[in-house]
C-alpha cells in the first residue's frame, strides 16, 4: 500500500507540475493541489 500511494503522489504531482508548465494553471494553484497531495499522501501513510 505505500508503494501505491507513494507512486499516486508522484504521479499527480508530476501532472499538476506539467500543467503549471503548460499554463493552464497558476503557480498558487498548484502549490494548493501539490498540498492536497500531500495531504492524502500523509493520511495513507498514517493508516
């Protein structure tokens, strides 16, 4: 289970990093998804 929730987070991680590239979204926005993220990611590990 961490390993999928490790792999989870790097993955959405790296999609909200390639939109702020792309510009579809603005640096505030992605560092608002990158903390919800981790916020899952925490709570996995804590399970």
């Amino acid at each position: 289970m961490t390993d999928d929730a490790v792999e989870r987070f790097v993955a959405d991680a790296e999609r909200a990093y390639e939109e702020y590239e792309q510009g579809y979204a603005d640096a505030d926005a992605t560092l608002r998804v990158l903390r919800s993220h981790l916020d899952r990611l925490e709570a996995e590990l804590d399970e």
